[in-house]
C-alpha cells in the first residue's frame, strides 16, 4: 500500500513498555550499577572538560569542582546538543555537521490508525514531498498516547508517550522534515532553537496547536475552534495559533504535501480535525568524529548517544553507549 502512494514503509519490531513503567526499569538499572561500584552524581551539571596537551584530564561541575578521571565518556542525552556544540568550538574536537528534523506532532483518533498499529504498533513511514522532494518520515507513534511539552533551555518543544496502564482516545507520532544547511550557514542546531525560540515567542511560553483544515487554508485555529473539534487535545498546555508563522515556508509546505501522501496510507489522518503541535525539533546536529573504540580526537574523551549526534534512537543510543564501555575496556 505504502509503494503505491510513492511512500516507504519501514518495520521495526519493538516491545512497548510505557512511560510509567520506565521509573522502575531506569531505578533497577541504577540499583544494579551501583552494586557494581557506580557512583551517581545527581544534579551535579559539566560546565566544562579538564583538556590538556589534547588529552582529557577529567570534568569541571557548574559549581567548580573538578573531577579527574582516566576515561571520560560525553554522552549528555539530545538535551546537551548546545553543551557539546560549545565544548567542539572551545577545544577544537573533530566534528562533522549533519543534519536536524524540524516539524510537528501529529495527533488523530485512535481508531484512525488502528488498521496499521495492530500490525505493527511504531510504524515508520518514509516519504519524499513533491514541491521540494524533501525528505519527510513518522516517528516515535504513539497508539492511545498523549502528547506532552518539553521544557529546554529558553523554549519549549513536544513530544509523545504511551502509558501502560492509563490510555487516550488519540495517537500521536512525529512529522518531521529532515533539514541540512550548507556552507556558509552548516550549523543546524543553532538554526533549530531560532525555529523552537520563535515557536515559543509565538506561543507564550506554549507549544502552538493548530487543526490541520486551519494549516490547509491559510488561516490560524482559535481558542473556539480548539474546544469544538471533534478530536480532543491531550495536551492542554498549549496555544491556539498558525503554525506557519513559526515555521518556515518550506517545511510547511512539506507537512502539508507529506500528510496528504500519509492520508491515501492510512485515510482521515488528512482530515480537517487533525491536530498539529508544534515545534516538535530533534537535535542531533553536531556529529563527534570517532574511532572504533568510539574515543574522539582527544585523548582517553569517548562519545556516545544523541547529543552527539551519533544516534537518533533510544536503542541506537544505547548501543553507542555499549561501544563506547566496550572501547574503554580494550584501552
């Protein structure tokens, strides 16, 4: 079905755990490192490396502090992308720029989407826009999920999660646009948070929802428009508005080709009551250059995960993690 739409569909078998089952499993990941001789130190924020004659000596915490170590692994999480992009410009690590997924977050009843989350509940669809032939794909579904706010550093994004236990009567997943920059201009994080800073600008403070039929003619979705839809926001933390006065034309235009491709896949999620949130942005911009052991170019400094840009998955992110313990120990 998806060939026939000009769409890609790409499987991935996973088993769903749910946001509130994830505090026991992280808590028992913990319990069982520190059993092993770990210790955490919670709320203590790297404000810089310990780096001398191209080798990393250990970290210095926010209050001053200085911690020495023989290996250290940067692995900040997506959230930390500005922390690394300042610590490549300030010592000089090898680095390439890659690019950045800038879009929304789609949400439309549950019983929409049921026909394809039976088969497969995170399906992965892969689409090329016809105006601009950017590349544009779904991400991290959500069946009877709920879409929630992201507080970062100056803005606020959104994202998704399904529970266990408690269920909506929506799905949501991700839209998002892949972005790469080009000399002059390569740094796509720093283009990312103007996008999420404007989002937020607009917004109040508030991620920006819009009913797709608003999106589609040109108008913005009003406070009114929002409580007599027909699908049902799960996220109330939000401002009613027009989602293409913070995003940038092209991207727009994307979201608007790509869902109309996604509509033939899987009919009425191009319906004039979807909701869209925004801005939903994946930093992963800055891409640390390493070897096999996953050490970078200075010394006994390894990388691992999303903050790095050397994943873009929780299960990818993990498994750098596991290359990067892996390369520690053979040194």
């Amino acid at each position: 079905m998806a060939l026939s739409c000009g769409a890609k569909f790409v499987e991935i078998k996973q088993k769903h755990i749910g946001s509130d089952n994830s505090p026991t499993i992280i808590k028992n990941f913990k319990s069982d490192l520190e059993k092993r001789g770990v210790e955490f130190l919670l709320n203590s924020e790297v404000s810089d490396l310990i780096i001398e004659n191209n080798c990393c000596k250990g970290v210095i915490l926010k209050d001053g502090k200085e911690i020495k170590a023989e290996k250290i692994l940067l692995s900040p999480g997506r959230i930390g992308s500005e922390f690394v992009n300042n610590m490549v410009e300030k010592h000089k690590i090898d680095f390439s720029y890659s690019g950045i997924d800038v879009g929304v977050r789609v949400e439309i009843p549950a019983i929409v989407t049921n026909s394809i989350t039976e088969i497969n509940r995170d399906p992965k669809f892969h689409i090329y826009t016809k105006t601009y032939d950017d590349f544009i794909r779904t991400f991290c579904t959500n069946e009877h999920g709920f879409v929630v706010k992201e507080e970062q550093d100056n803005f606020v994004t959104v994202n998704g999660h399904s529970l266990k236990k408690i269920k909506s009567e929506n799905t949501n997943f991700a839209f998002l646009v892949k972005v790469e920059l080009t000399k002059p201009l390569e740094n796509t994080t720093k283009y990312g948070r103007s996008i999420a800073k404007l989002a937020t600008t607009i917004g109040g403070g508030k991620p920006l929802i819009q009913r797709f039929g608003d999106l589609r003619r040109g108008r913005r979705s009003t406070s009114d428009k929002i409580k007599r839809n027909p699908v049902k926001n799960t996220l109330e933390e939000v401002t009613p508005g027009d989602i293409s006065m913070a995003l940038p034309h092209r991207i727009v235009k994307d979201i608007l080709e790509g869902l109309e491709v996604l509509d033939k896949i899987i009919p009425g999620v191009a319906s004039d009551s979807t909701l869209l949130y925004a801005p939903e942005v994946k930093f992963y911009a800055i891409k640390l250059n390493v070897d096999s052991n996953m050490q970078t170019s200075i010394k006994n400094l390894y990388a691992a995960g999303d903050g790095c840009g050397l994943s873009r998955d929780i299960v990818n992110a993990a498994a750098t993690g596991i290359l990067a313990g892996r390369g520690i120990l053979r040194k």
